[in-house]
C-alpha cells in the first residue's frame, strides 16, 4: 500500500473526504450500538429519523437556510429535476433559462416538454463567457429564471448570484454547492446532485420556498412533488437512506474545518479559492496548457485544460496515474483534461497536479 490514497481529480461522482470514509468505514457494520448498519435501517425507525433531521439542520446552518424554506432529499438527481421543476414550478406557463454551458443548456431542452420556454441569455461561440446582465431578455411574468450556478463541463461559473429578475430565481447548483457561501433566500429554489460535492450519488437536494409549493402540475407524480415531499418529511416513499447518512457525515465534516481564524464554510471557501487561483495561474504561466474561459467567470471547483499539442493527451494522463493523479481526462464534448477540485480534494492535491504540469511540459 502507498502512504496516500492517490489524488482524485474526477468531476462525479468525485473524491469525498478520507476522514468520512474511514469514518463510516468504523460505523458500517453497527452504527452507535443500534447494532445494524445505516442501510438496514427501517427509514422510519428513531435511529434514522436522527440522521435525517441532523443533516437537515446541519445544512440549513452551514447555507443558512430560512425558515420557509423546504429541504428535500429526493432521488433521480439534477437530470431528474429538469422535468420537476417545471412540473412543479411552472404551472405550464412561461419559464426563462438562461444557458451557459452543457447542463444548463440540457435544463433547458427538458423544459420545452412542459412549458412555454425561453432563452433568456445564451453567449455566441461556445460556452467562455456570461452574457451580461444587461443583455438577458426576462419574461416579468415568468414562472421563474432557471441558470447553472457552475457548468461542471464547461468550467463556467457564476461570480454572484444573477439578482434583480422578476421571476424568482432557480439554480442547478449540483458542483458548487457548499463550495462557498450562497444567498438561498435570493432564490426560489436550489437544486443539488450530491455526488460532487455533498456525498455519494444516489440523493439530490432541492431547497424550495414553501409559497412556491402546491401548484405542480396534474401529471407530476406524487413522489416528485415537492409539496408531497415536504409534507411527508422527505418519506413519503424511502428516501435514499445511506446516501443521506453519508452526506451528512460530509456536511459534519464542512463544519468541523479550519483556515487560521476562519470556520465552517468560510474556511472551505478560502481554501477553494486558493486552490483554483494556483492551478489557474499555472495554467496560464505556462505554453503547453491552455484555458480559454473568460477569467471573470472561470469555476472554481472544475478547471478544463488543453495541451496545445494534443497529441500528448495520452502520454499526459499515463504519467499523471503513475503520480497517483486520477481522472484528469476531459468531457467527451469539449475534450482535453479537466480537474475538479470540490471540497475534498486537499490543496496537496493540487500542489502535487500543479507540480507534475510543470514537470510534464519541461519534458515535452
Ligand atoms: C453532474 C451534473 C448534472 C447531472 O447530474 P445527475 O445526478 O447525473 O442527474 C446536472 N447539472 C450539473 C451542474 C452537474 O454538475
């Protein structure tokens, strides 16, 4: 065995943090003298009901969740809501999306089956760049603004959140997710595959304003609808058990970090600032590797690269595997590399990438 798991740079489901492995390792076969494992848990049991409600409430901490403010796990991740949220949020009226990358453009697509849609902002020559505020054309009658907080593929992401719309705002926010703060209350609804940031795949987020509830449309099914979900506490069928049980190890872990005076989030999100500005800069020192997205709006969690000579792609991730670098390969659909640095990769990590790039192109 190495000393050191290897470094794992993929985009979901992605690297989580080793002390909730091991963590979870030592709970497996008996979780807290209950003497089951959490996934042979009746969800409807006392012992369940403490992890659900702990994770909830941690949540609702770490991002400051109000109040009025529905927290649902639910299953068929950020794939599946691109059909619930119009189902549940549109009435079968306008809905405006704004398309800055892959998945959002994908959100949008979804949405034409059940509502009148309409881009409201989408940038000319591929996904680089965020059409300025200014520019977006919104419907005020819109049901709600629908945009991508972090486009995984395109390495696009939102600086702020697009205030001052009419409609209310919802955000796929699946690979930024507690990477920083976010101003929930500013949006309508939130929504989050866990497997980048938050815990294995298998349960998905949705935090909701309860007003906006109660008006899916006839043909939702009942265990997609977030009014159901919400009045059923997240049981209205069985939720994804162990995934909530890991995910709430990992948001325990997010409130236990520490960065000098700094807590919690706030300590996550000036380590992931670090991170991002280190590989960024070595990415644009260097004559080899190129990023081409406008740097105002480059992500912080997943940095996609080319070789100038692609020709090298392979000879790069050989020796990126042989260093104990996972997963560098890009999307298919914009190809050449990418590294997603969410919350738990160390900044060692990326010390140890930001090294071998140098070392890889002194000897090509
Ligand atoms: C990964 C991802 C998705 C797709 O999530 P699934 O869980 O596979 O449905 C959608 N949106 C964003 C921003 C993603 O990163």
């Amino acid at each position: 065995m190495p000393d050191r798991r290897p470094y794992n740079f993929s985009a979901g489901p992605a690297a989580m943090p080793e002390e909730v492995l091991r963590q979870a390792a030592g709970e497996m076969l008996d979780w807290q003298g209950t003497g089951m494992s959490v996934m042979e848990m009746s969800h409807r049991g006392e012992a369940f009901g403490r992890i659900i409600h702990q994770a909830e409430s941690d949540l609702r901490e770490l991002l400051g969740v109000p109040s009025d403010y529905a927290v649902l796990f639910m299953q068929g991740g950020a794939l599946a809501q691109n059909a619930l949220i119009p189902l549940n949020l549109s009435r079968g009226a306008r809905a405006d999306y704004v398309v800055t990358g892959s998945w959002s453009a994908k959100s949008e697509r979804e949405a034409r089956k059940f509502c009148d849609v309409q881009v409201a902002a989408r940038p000319e020559g591929g996904f680089l760049d965020i059409p300025p505020l200014a520019s977006w054309q919104v419907r005020e009658d819109a049901a709600y603004l629908h945009y991508c907080g972090n486009e995984t593929i395109d390495g696009v992401e939102f600086p702020e959140v697009p205030a001052g719309f009419a409609p209310p705002l919802v955000a796929d926010m699946s690979s930024s997710i507690l990477s920083r703060p976010l101003d929930v209350a500013a949006h309508g609804c939130v929504y989050a595959g866990a497997q980048k940031n938050i815990g294995p795949a298998g349960v998905t987020l949705v935090m909701v304003r309860r007003e906006l509830l109660g008006r899916a449309l006839p043909s939702c099914p009942s265990a997609f609808d977030y009014a159901v979900a919400d009045a059923n506490g997240s049981m209205y069928n069985t939720p994804p058990t162990y995934a909530i049980y890991m995910a709430g190890l990992v948001l325990q872990w997010i409130a236990r970090q520490r960065e000098g005076d700094l807590r919690g989030l706030a300590a996550v999100t000036e380590r992931n600032r670090r991170k991002a500005a280190m590989l960024y800069e070595c990415i644009d020192a260097s004559s080899l590797y190129v990023n081409r997205v406008a740097p105002a709006v480059r992500s912080r969690m997943n940095v996609p690269f080319q070789l100038r000579d692609p020709k090298l792609d392979a000879a790069f991730l050989e020796g990126a595997r042989q260093r104990g670098l996972l997963q560098l390969k890009g999307h298919k659909s914009v190809g050449g590399m990418r590294a997603s640095i969410y919350n738990a990769m160390p900044e060692a990590g990326v010390r140890a990438l930001v090294d071998y790039l140098r070392d890889f192109e002194r000897s090509h």
